[in-house]
C-alpha cells in the first residue's frame, strides 16, 4: 500500500513539472514513480506513467525508446482492460511508427485504435485516425486511398464546430489533387472512360466526364488541358443540339483563354473574344 501511494505521489509531482514544462524532471520523477508502482503491482499506474513516460520520449523525437514505452504502456491497458488506453496507447504507438517510417505498421496500428473510436461512436476521435491513414497513404503515394481517408476525415468533422481540422483536411486534398501522380492517374482513368462513352454514342455521360476532367486540369493548374477539354464539351453540346449548355460553355471558355492570355500567351485573347462575342449571342 505505501509503495503504491509513493508512486502516486511521485506521478503527481512528475504531473505537475509537465505543467511547468519543465521536461527533464518530469522523466525523472515518472521513472521513480514507475519504480514505486512495479513494486506494489500497480498495473493501471505503470500503464499510464509508461505512456507519459512515451510522450516524454516523442516529444524529444527518441523514437525507439518512446516506441518501447507505448509498447509497455498498450500491453498494461490490456491487462487492465482500460479501453480508452487501449486506443491512446494504439495511437500513440502508430505516430512513432510513422514518423520512423514504418508505413505498413503504422497503418496496422492506426486501424486497430481506429476499431474501439468506431465502436464508441466518436466521431472526432474517428475523423483523427483516418486523417492519420491518409497522411500513412499520402506518404505510401497511394493517392486514391489517401484522398478517400481525408474525406471520411472531413465528413466527419462538424464543419462549425471544427471549423480548423476543417480546414486542415481540405488543405491536405487540395494539395493532393494538384499532386502530378494524381492528376495523371485520375486523367488516364478519365480518357478511358470518355473512349468507352463515346464509342457507345453515349454523348450526355461523356460530356459529364469531361467536366470531371475539366475540373481535374483547372485544378492541378494545366489550364492549356482544361482549355482544350471544353472546347471537346462544346462540340459535344452542339452536336447535340444544347446551344444554351455550348454558350455557356463557350463564356467559361473566354475566361479560362483570357487567363492563359495574363499569363504570357498573348495570342489566346483573340480567341477569348471570339468565345464571348459566341456566348452573347446565345445566351444574351
């Protein structure tokens, strides 16, 4: 009993340096406390100064003996049965491993404490971990796989609540759907679809699928592409008779050449009024 209040003791004196930030004491009583607790069999107190005692660890980036605390830590929330250490002590162990680089690893151990979120119904413990997975993926250059983890991250986000991770995730997809493996992907995926359409005379899918890849160029930035993919739309829109849909498209156009016009092709400004001169005259 008197072991197990010294540890407690020395936990609670190591708790109160980490307020101060005063790190280095507060290993050092965490270790004593750790010591204290063996003695007594104290599995819940090992369990969480082992975690602390991590966190010490990672925050020093000493990976491997932060790695071996986590370790300790998940095996003790275990024996004890402390589902929500389980999950932290899971957590904790997956961002050690990817930050060494242990991507197979840490996708393991992220989707493991991703489980116990999912069974407790918390969304926001939920929407951390598959962000996690997507930076696991993002990293791995599986890009699909990557943007799918970001948007279960952001749906299950509330977006006035968490207006930041909000932010955050889409920042992320942002930079991933500009990223050249990604567009490249999404562009031959895109093509192939728009053969098959068009081979089938299937022309209203296949002008979906060119806004698809439209929205695909714009955004990586390929404005010349994005350029080129509506002119396909507007003949696609003519051929079938829409000639609102075509002037519309033909002002989006205008727009798109005028840009390319500001940035150094100065020849594209005559076609950009021949589209505007179009729209207006179909659309007024």
């Amino acid at each position: 009993m008197a072991e197990t209040e010294e540890g407690r003791k020395f936990e609670k004196i190591a708790l109160d340096y980490l307020k101060q930030n005063n790190l280095p004491e507060a290993e050092s009583n965490f270790i004593q406390a750790l010591t204290h607790m063996k003695q007594s069999g104290d599995e819940e107190g090992q369990a969480y100064v082992l975690g602390n005692l991590g966190n010490l660890c990672f925050q020093s980036r000493r990976l491997d003996k932060a790695q071996e605390y986590y370790g300790k830590a998940l095996t003790y929330m275990e024996k004890v049965n402390d589902i929500r250490g389980i999950e932290s002590s899971l957590g904790n162990l997956g961002s050690v491993l990817f930050y060494k680089g242990s991507l197979d690893e840490a996708e393991e151990t992220y989707k493991k404490a991703l489980k116990f979120l999912e069974e407790a119904n918390d969304s926001e413990g939920q929407s951390i971990y598959n962000e996690n997975l997507g930076n696991v993926y993002l990293k791995k250059e599986d890009l699909a796989k990557a943007e799918d983890y970001f948007n279960r991250a952001k749906t299950l986000l509330d977006s006035e609540k968490n207006k930041d991770r909000v932010k955050e995730v889409e920042d992320k997809l942002d930079s991933l759907q500009k990223h050249p493996k990604y567009v490249e992907g999404k562009e031959g995926k895109l093509l192939k679809e728009i053969e098959s359409l068009e081979k089938e005379g299937k022309k209203r899918e296949a002008l979906s699928k060119y806004q698809e890849l439209e929205e695909l160029y714009y955004q990586g930035g390929n404005i010349d592409k994005a350029a080129d993919t509506i002119s396909k739309s507007i003949q696609l829109f003519e051929e079938l008779g829409d000639k609102n849909s075509a002037g519309i498209c033909m002002g989006n156009l205008a727009g798109i050449l005028l840009q390319l016009g500001y940035s150094g092709q100065p020849e594209q400004f005559d076609k950009a009024e021949k589209y505007c001169k179009g729209a207006l005259e179909i659309i007024g």
